[in-house]
C-alpha cells in the first residue's frame, strides 16, 4: 500500500513540530517560584510549570464542553425516537 504525499507532508509538519516545542522545553529549564496560598512555595522547572497549567487548561475546557455535549446527546436521542 502506497502512501500520498499529503500523508508525508502531514507527518513532516507534526514532526516539525515536535522538535520546536522539544526546543522551548530545554531551552526554559530554569527554576522559578510558585507561590500558592497560605504562604505555599514551591521551586519548580519553568517548563514543568507550563505543561501543568496546559493540562489543567485542556482538562477544564474539556469539562466546559461536556455540559453541551450531553445535552445534545439527549436531544439526538430525542429526535431519532421520532423517526
């Protein structure tokens, strides 16, 4: 089985990237402070600190959605009862 090119280009552009964000990841090492409440402090790795709050970013959004999705679900449901 052959692959298209687009298939290449697709896998190029991902790996791409890969490297870029593998760049700013070892670029940003740096340590910074992390203050919660309360007094909480904490010295964590500047790029760790971003990938936690992009999770807890992907992880509230997809929670927002969720709310909608259902409801959408129940009207689909709904409406193929009626056909």
């Amino acid at each position: 089985m052959k692959k298209s090119a687009m298939f290449w280009v697709v896998w190029a552009v991902r790996l791409l990237i890969f490297i870029f964000v593998l760049s700013l990841a070892v670029m940003n090492t740096v340590s910074v402070p992390v203050t919660f409440f309360f007094g909480l402090s904490w010295e964590m790795p500047l790029v760790l600190v971003m990938l936690i709050f992009l999770l807890l970013g992907a992880i509230l959004g997809i929670f927002a959605m969720l709310g909608r999705l259902w409801r959408l679900k129940r009207e689909l449901s709904i409406l193929r009862r009626h056909v």
